[in-house]
C-alpha cells in the first residue's frame, strides 16, 4: 500500500473516531453474485472508517479470503468440501437449464424439492456449524459487533445476531413466492397487482395471470413452511434454548435492502424499514484493455454486442453453443462473448471468445448496441446503468421474472434458452439493435435510475450507519409483527361483526315473531268475541 493511501486511511480512522461514527460491522454473507452486490457495500464501509467482519464457510466459492482487501475475514470449519458445493451447484444448473423445460409441472416440483433439500441440507450444515463453534461464537461475543449485515436467503444470519445481542440488517433481492418478504418481514403484496417471483408475470395481469399468481402464493405458502419447519424452526429453537421458528426471528430484522429500484420494480405498497437500492454495484465505465479496445473500434460504425450468461454458466451443449455462434455470426456488428467452453464450429470471425469480460466497462462504452443477458441482476441494473437494450435468455432463478420486467418496460427481447433456434436469436437481436424504441426504453430506465436524491450505494450504507448510531430501527417496524395471522387479516374482527349481524337479525326475527303471534293472537280473541 502506498503512502498516500496510508494517510487517507488514518485521517479516515481519524475523522470516524472524532464523531463517534465509527463501528464493528459483522457479514453473514451469501456466495456467487450475492456476494459482489454484498461486497460492494461492505467495501464502502470500511472505506468510511468500519471494521468491516466477514464470516467465510470453509465450501465458500466465490468468496476468497487469500486475497488483499479492507475486510477482515473469519473462516470456521464445515464438514462438507467446497468440491461438493461446487457439484451440487452444477447439479442445480443443469437441471434448471436442461432438464426442467420438458418435464410436466408436478415432476418439475418434484425434482425442484429434491434439488433445493440439498441445497438446505448445505446451509443448514454451514448454519449450525458457525452456531455451535463455542470458540468462534465466544470470539464474536468479546469483539463488540455493532451490527450484523447478512443477505436474507442464507439462513443464519439472524441467528449469529441473537447469540450476539445485536441488531441485523438484511439485503435481499427475494426470496421464493415473496415468502420471507410477506410473512416474516410483512411487507403487503396484493396479488391482485403485485407478481410473485418465479412467475414471470408482470403487474397488469388478466383473469389467468391472477389465477397463476393465487396458485404460486398457496404454493410457495404451503411448501417453504414444510421446510421452514423441518430443517430450521428446531435449529434455531436449540440454538437460542427457547421456542422459536426461523420466520420469527427473521422477523426483527431492523432494515431490508432490496436490490431493486423503481426503475425495475412495477409499483407496489412497502414499509419504512424497506429501501431499494438496485443498482448501487454500477460505475462509470473505465477504458477497456488495448487489445480489447481496438477489437471494438474495428466495428466500425455497426459497434458492438456484448453477450454473457454470467459466471455460473461455465460452459453449453457442443447443439446450443454452434447453434447460438451462427446467429451471432451473420450480424454485422462484432461480438464479445464471455464463454468457457469449446470454440463452436460455426464462430464467425465477427465475434471474439474471452474466458472474463469487463462487463461493466464494455456496456459503458459508446459502440455498444445490445447486451445479450441471462437476466441476472448484476448485469441488467449494468445495462440499465447505461442506457443499454437487452436481449434476455433467462435459464434459472430470478432472470425469467427479471427478463419480464424489462419487456414489460420496453427495454428488451425474451427468447427462450430450452427452444431457441438461430433464427430465434437473430430476429430477437435485428429487432433490439434496429428497432428504435428499445434503445429508447433502456434510455429513459437509465434516466429514471440517475435521477435519485442519493446514490444507491450511499443510500444502502446510510441505513445500516443508522441502524448502528440508533442501537436499532423499531420506530420503523409495523405493528403487525405483533398480530396473529388472522388479526393482520381482520378475521376476528369479521367475525366478531358477521356475529353481530346473525345476532341483530336473531332478535329482530324473534320480535318479528312475537309480534306475529301477539297480533295472531290478538286476531284470534276479536274473532270470538
């Protein structure tokens, strides 16, 4: 480190002490591109002046504590390998991409249970493995954390925060059905307006979509408590020595940071302790590397098209991969794709194979005409950063609904990965680079994302500094944490009312009666006399 670094560090250790700002900040992090959003928050951070703790799983990926950073890392112990996370990953990615598309909706639920109670079994293995290590837990205890930031779709987190006595901060993009969002944060999601996640619906829906958004709220509602209650709620209930479920203590929460803005999400109802702050990873783009630099200006007046599934997507089928090369081949602009595998046969010389791309960068520079996307949300918030169409060919996880809302937007091309033809392809990027309007579209997302009054990274670090300064946030948490699910709903209030009622219309049908007969009565005495 040079010495002008030296001295910014100190006079920012320095400027932090004297206002008594400075604080711990504990990291329960999630792994792949969690991790980068994550990161780029806790990097602020420590720039500012915190002692930023991250807790590292011994099968972390992506997270790499070898390297030089301004965090701190502590790395405990699981009993599972990193090689056996990384196979269960491809093992997800393959299914997803592969073999989902032609199953039938009840083998595909099958198969995403079977799938997805590994994936539990990992974390729930990482989760009690930090929990129960005595000597990390003790050494937690002793440093005087301020804060715990933990990403909300690894469990676990919350639970380090109530061991510790300390107040946590969630980031989320979101979880399954709005699951976690809903019942245990309770944000509102009318489903006659507001799409669940993994439908791929967008906010004005007719009569079917709203019957698919119902059926996907019953399902997700029944199916996450199932494993909520199996593998966490008796975790966690050990753990903290009284009885607890995950959702409860997920519950206090001070603050969710939701990686998405307005520019993305369609309207809805949020909560005070919710803030978005989509987009804060996003940077003005620096010069590409020379060799890179003078592929892209020998496009000419054509530009360029940058094409990345992201890096989970290592490598495609030898169909998919000649398949997709022969549509990119008979564009006339030059094309850079991030690809691993083996160089397709039908690669045209117009485009060029690199192992990493500087993404970012390369959706910054003005020669770029489109951004063919997976639909992850790193790379879209890139592309909407800097005014750039996207075609989307979404594969797993979130990119079907995040490839939704950008046609929904205008700002994109859907085509689908399991059917896809090179004439699918080809048509989808003339129609993204050709047509006006989507340029236009990514445009005026651009726009609406710049104008903030603070920046989304700003915006994200004010809130966990608030949290810090004022030992919590509860003047921000809706009192419906403390009601029952049928209170939240009214139920018994309907009910007490519907009683009411029944019991109004008892009496008065009583009356009516003993009026009857008082006057049959009366009819009957007059007629003898």
């Amino acid at each position: 480190m040079t010495p002008k670094w030296l001295w910014v560090l100190v006079l920012l250790q320095l400027s932090c002490s004297d206002s008594g700002s400075c604080g711990k900040v504990l990291v329960w992090p999630m792994d792949l591109s969690h991790w980068l959003n994550t990161k780029t928050i806790l990097e602020e951070l420590a720039q500012r002046g915190h002692e930023v703790t991250v807790l590292v799983p011994s099968v972390s990926v992506r997270i790499d504590p070898s390297q030089p950073s301004t965090l701190n890392y502590e790395v405990f112990p699981v009993p599972s390998s990193q090689e056996d996370f990384e196979d269960l990953l491809e093992e997800i990615i393959y299914l997803w991409t592969y073999e989902l598309p032609s199953l039938s909706l009840w083998e595909q639920i099958v198969k995403l249970n079977e799938i997805f109670g590994k994936l539990l079994f990992l974390s729930k293995q990482i989760c009690q493995s930090a929990a129960s290590n005595k000597t990390l837990i003790k050494k937690l205890q002793t440093s005087g954390f301020d804060i715990l930031v933990a990403d909300a779709i690894f469990s676990g987190g919350d639970l380090i925060a109530e061991l510790l006595g300390i107040p946590f901060v969630y980031t989320i993009r979101f979880s399954a059905g709005y699951h976690l969002e809903r019942h245990c944060g309770k944000m509102p999601s009318p489903l006659s307006y507001v799409p669940l996640p993994l439908g791929a619906l967008m906010d004005r829906m007719d009569f079917m979509d709203r019957v698919k958004n119902m059926g996907l709220a019953i399902l997700f509602d029944y199916i996450i408590p199932q494993f909520d209650s199996r593998v966490w709620n008796g975790l966690y209930t050990e753990v903290l020595g009284k009885p607890t479920t995950l959702c409860e203590t997920m519950g206090k929460a001070e603050m969710w940071l939701i990686r998405t803005y307005w520019d993305f999400e369609f309207p809805r109802p949020y909560l005070p302790n919710f803030e978005f702050v989509g987009g804060l990873h996003c940077q003005p783009a620096k010069p590409l590397p020379e060799e890179m630099e003078a592929f892209v200006q020998s496009s000419g007046e054509h530009g360029i098209v940058v094409f990345s599934l992201g890096s989970m997507v290592k490598n495609l089928t030898e169909e998919k991969a000649n398949l997709i090369a022969a549509a990119l081949a008979q564009i006339p602009q030059k094309v850079l794709w991030r690809y691993k595998g083996k160089q397709p046969a039908t690669l045209g010389p117009n485009t060029k194979l690199y192992d990493w791309i500087p993404q970012n960068d390369l959706l910054g520079h003005p020669k770029t005409k489109a951004f063919i996307t997976h639909g992850g949300t790193n790379g879209i918030y890139e592309a909407i950063y800097h005014g750039v169409p996207m075609v989307g060919i979404p594969m797993f996880a979130d990119q079907p609904d995040n490839i939704a809302h950008m046609k929904a937007k205008g700002a994109a091309v859907e085509v689908d990965f399991s059917r896809m033809t090179t004439n699918d392809l080809l048509g989808a990027l003339n129609t993204v680079i050709n047509e006006a309007s989507y340029k236009e579209s990514a445009l005026r997302l651009s726009q609406i994302h710049h104008d903030q009054p603070m920046k989304p990274l700003d915006r994200a670090v004010f809130w966990i500094e608030f949290v810090m300064r004022h030992k919590g946030a509860k003047h921000l948490r809706p009192a419906s944490h403390s009601l029952t699910w049928y209170q939240y709903h009214c139920l018994d209030v309907v009910a007490f009312l519907l009683a009411c009622a029944a019991l109004g219309l008892f009496i008065i049908a009583k009356c009516c009666l003993f009026c009857c007969r008082k006057l049959g009565r009366t009819e009957k005495k007059r007629k003898r006399e």
